[in-house]
C-alpha cells in the first residue's frame, strides 16, 4: 500500500481488491479531486502566481465542516506575512495587498478518514484497472476501425462533491 487514502479492508463490502488496484483507483480519485481529501494533515503548500493577485488567493485544498482548512502561517521568501484571514478554501490578504510571486502557506487540511461515499467510487475504479477498461469511456466499431473516446474534463458527481473549486490545485 503506498496510499493513505484507502486500503482494501475499507473495500470488502464491494469485493476483493489488490494493494496495486486500490492504489491506482485512490490516485485516479485524487487526481480527479485535486487534493489528497484524507487523512487530515499539516502541509505547507507553496503558491506562485505570474501576475499580481488582490485580496483573496484561492488554496489547493477544500473545507468541510467536518474537515476544516485551518491555515496556520504564511510566508513570502521565508518572511512571515502578517494581516491575514482564511475563508471557505480561501486566504484572504488585508487591505489593498497584491502578491505575486511565491507564497509558502502552512495549512492544516483534510478528512480523518476516507468519506464514505467515495469508497463505492474507489472500489468501481479497482474494478474498472483490473478489467483494463475505464467504465467512462466509451468505444465504437465498425467491424474495420475501432476507436474509443473519454471526456477527459468529466468528473464523477461524487468526487466533484471533494474536488477543489475552480480546479486551482
């Protein structure tokens, strides 16, 4: 197991699955979510922006109310940034400030366990690597040429439940 998302105890309810394909299921998950969504951690997350941002800085991660961002320092060039606030998966700079650059952001994130509504969708993805075939492509052939086709921009509804907003990660 190299994942700390879900193991394949938490998928005995919906069959038998192997460290391997539970492992490419949770990155499949997270990759979608854009962010680790359990466990609960401390991380610092560096944020660089190109051009200068006013007041609010959207984070890489999402709050929940049983799993709150909670934004512990912030610093630019390793000098701590004062004047600061957090809301909903958002750091909000006081007064005028405009940042660019990098910003190093210690933040505390994350569900303490895995949400249950995603083990059904984790489970559906092990199933779905050791087939070899992703349920949300679709395939066509005419007896000649057969070719397949996947909206890469489609999300799970239940993952976009966890994903982060506006795909900032």
């Amino acid at each position: 197991m190299t994942n700390t998302l879900a193991n394949p105890s938490d998928l005995v309810e919906f069959g038998t699955f192997s460290d391997t394909l539970v492992d490419a299921a949770v990155e499949s998950v997270r990759r979608e979510a854009d962010w680790h969504i359990a466990p609960r951690r401390t991380e610092t997350i560096r944020l660089v922006s190109r051009a200068a941002l006013h007041g609010e800085v959207p984070l890489p991660t999402r709050s929940f109310p049983d799993a709150p961002v909670d934004v512990v320092s912030v610093a630019r060039a390793g000098v701590p940034v004062t004047g600061w606030d957090q809301a909903d998966g958002v750091l909000l700079l006081g007064g005028r400030r405009a940042w660019s650059g990098r910003l190093d952001v210690t933040l505390t994130h994350g569900f303490a366990k895995c949400p249950a509504e995603l083990l059904p969708v984790i489970a559906q993805r092990a199933t779905a690597a050791r087939s070899q075939r992703d349920p949300r492509t679709s395939s066509f052939s005419n007896g000649v040429v057969q070719m397949s086709f996947r909206d890469a921009n489609q999300r799970d509804p239940v993952v976009a439940q966890y994903a982060v907003i506006g795909g900032v990660a």
